[in-house]
C-alpha cells in the first residue's frame, strides 16, 4: 500500500483527472483497496491514499489503456478519451512479442 502525497477525500466523491479533452473519472466511493489496478498500471501512476481508496498521481503520465478499467473488479474507473486520438497506446506489446 502506497501513500499518495496529494490532498485526502474523505468523502469518497468521484474524482475527474483530466488531460486535455481526455477524462479519467475515479469513482473513489466503490475502490476496496485491492491493490490489483496499482499493480495493473504500466505508467505507475496509480497509488492507494491513507484510506486505502486509488488516486491518480500524474495524470499527464495516463496512456489511457484501459488496464486499470480491465482490472478493477468494482467498476471504479471510467475512461472517457478525446475524439481523434488513439485508445490502448499500451508502451508494449500485450503478447510479450517487440512492438
Ligand atoms: S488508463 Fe492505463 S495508464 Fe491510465 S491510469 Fe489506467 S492503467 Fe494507468
Ligand atoms: S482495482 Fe478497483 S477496487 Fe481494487 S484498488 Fe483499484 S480501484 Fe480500488
């Protein structure tokens, strides 16, 4: 379990990152603390907060993969990406082959 450096939400409200016109919404109420996302995200920007809810700690890092959404067994993320640009821009081959 990590500890997140940004500033607690105690009330669990989803959260609303945004890089340009892309949005990744964390929907902090429904997040168990499970770690599997944390473990899931290729970019590491992913932590769990002192009450052991995900945040996202550098949103410009956010590839928008979807790995978090594919992981999480509680619905927490939604990926909303920009008209004209390119979902799973995945640094690496989900085969293991070179990219
Ligand atoms: S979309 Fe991908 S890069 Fe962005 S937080 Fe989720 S797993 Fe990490
Ligand atoms: S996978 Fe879902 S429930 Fe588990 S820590 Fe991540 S957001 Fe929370």
């Amino acid at each position: 379990m990590s500890a997140a450096s940004a500033p607690l939400d105690h009330t669990g409200a989803p959260v609303v990152y945004t890089a340009g016109a892309s949005r990744l919404t964390v929907r902090r109420a429904f997040c168990k603390g499970c770690d599997l996302c944390v473990d899931a995200c290729p970019a590491g920007i992913l932590v769990l907060d002192a009450e052991d809810r995900v945040m996202v700690t550098d949103i410009a890092r956010c590839t928008f993969c979807g790995l978090c959404a594919g992981r999480c067994p509680d619905f927490v993320f939604v990926l909303q990406e920009a008209p004209g640009t390119r979902m799973g821009a995945l640094p690496f081959r989900l085969d293991g082959r070179d990219a």
